[in-house]
C-alpha cells in the first residue's frame, strides 16, 4: 500500500502552495515523496513557513513567483518547469482571491475579480500544462472548489460575522466542478484524470478568532467542528498518486458532512 500511494518520482505543481490550505497540502506531497514547485505571488509573505520547507525538504521543492491572473507569468513559470524536469505529473489548482460580502455589497469588480482569480486562473493554468501531460502520456489535475460550488450558504450562519460568503464565490467554484468534468471526459482516455476537491468550513486563523461565528459553523457541521488544514493531505495525496488511478471526473467533498443537508 506504501508503493500505491507513493509520489517518490512526481513532479507537482501547486498553485498557492504556501497558503493557510495549500500549504498543509504541499506538506502531504513532500512527506510522500514529490517534488514540489510552489507557485505563487506572496511567497515573501511566508518567510517562516517556507524556511521550514527549505531546510526539510531542500532538493525536494522549489518556489516560483507566479500571478495566476497573467497568462506570460504562467507561460514563464511553466517554460521554467518543464526546462528542468521535462514533465509534470500534477497540477494542483488551489490559488483563490476574492473578497467576503453579499450581492447588494459586493460591487461588479468584486465578482470579475473573484472569477479572474478562480476559474479562470484554473482554465490558464490547465491550458498551459496540459500539453506537456499529453506530450508525457499522462497525469492528475486536482482543482480545488468549495462546499459553496455544490450548496449554497446559509445566510443565518453569518449573523454580523461580516465574514458573509459572497455570490461570485460560490458561482467560481461551481464553474470550477463543470470544467473539471470536462476535462475529464475529454482527455480521460488519454490518461490524464481530473478531479475536484470540495473543502467544507476552513475558516483561517484570522476568522477563528470570531468565536461566535467558529460556534454557528460548527452547530451547522454533523462533525461539530471546523475542519483542520492537514485534514486535506489524505484526499490530495490519493488524488496525486496511482492509488486513485481509476477516479476521474469527481467532485470530493472533505467536509465533515455539511453537504448532505
């Protein structure tokens, strides 16, 4: 079972692998053996994180600065992988940026910049890697969506959290779960699998000191709780490695069971 879920030998790409869940996710790929390039646009800002992924997995990782909303920053990163590792295994499309607020707040800006860094940066990303999975005669593209991409939020949830789920959110990662499914019945019988994980409630640090809205969005949870950030390693490594071989087209929801009310 080591061997089925081993990554020793792949090459994978993440984007925002430095962030509150990519971050756990970069750590699952190293401990199983990957290489890992990192790509994003605030590595600086994780100085302490990164660091700790230099000294532990020095020859095993490399950082790229990337602006997923750019299509010549991602052709320069891409050309730079592929000069040096003549593949790529995997693609991990994790970067988001968007802002909290709700249809009346938010303003048009808001919801082509929500979908510039979402869904369109997953079509960029995937357009540009996907030759070079052809051309190698296979590979995983893992794209990461949201429990919103398949429910939508409970507006009573929220109260004066002002942390509202906006609609351009849950409209991106919906469109996020489509692509994916094209992907899938498009290039799956060239050996290339994508699939799509789903994160539940993962609020991040900043938001967890909201304590009333961490109790309403537990309350909602049929687990009781918040999900952990390396509670997303187990999915992400199987979506990478051989041992999820014959999965493709799937939409995963890592959720402690939001989705099933």
């Amino acid at each position: 079972m080591s061997s089925l879920f081993s990554l020793k030998g792949k090459v994978i790409v993440i984007t925002g692998g430095t962030g509150y869940l990519g971050s756990a996710m970069t750590e699952g790929f190293l401990e199983h053996g990957a290489k890992v390039y990192i790509a994003s646009r605030g590595i600086t800002e994780k100085k302490q994180f990164v660091d700790g992924l230099r000294e532990k997995y020095s020859s095993k990782i490399e950082f790229l600065k990337m602006d997923i909303t750019k299509i010549e920053s991602i052709k320069d990163g891409i050309k730079y992988i592929q000069s040096k590792e003549n593949k790529i295994d995997v693609l991990v499309n994790n970067a988001y940026y968007g802002k909290t607020g709700d249809l009346l707040t938010s303003s048009e800006q808001d919801w082509l910049d929500c979908f510039n860094g979402s869904i369109h940066a997953t079509y960029r990303m995937t357009k540009e890697v996907l030759p070079i999975m052809l051309e190698n005669g296979g590979g995983s593209i893992i794209n990461i969506a949201s429990m919103y991409g398949l429910v939508s939020p409970n507006p009573s949830i929220y109260g004066k959290s002002m942390q509202n789920n906006p609609p351009q959110y849950g409209a991106a990662k919906a469109s996020i779960c489509q692509f994916t499914r094209y992907l899938a019945g498009h290039f799956g019988n060239q050996n290339i699998r994508a699939n799509c994980i789903a994160p539940g409630p993962f609020p991040n640090e900043t938001t967890q000191k909201n304590q009333e809205f961490i109790t309403q969005l537990s309350e909602k949870n049929p687990m009781g709780r918040i999900g952990k950030p390396e509670e997303l390693k187990g999915i992400a490594v199987l979506l990478a490695s051989n041992a999820s071989s014959y999965i493709n087209g799937q939409t995963i929801s890592v959720d402690g069971g939001w989705t099933i009310w």
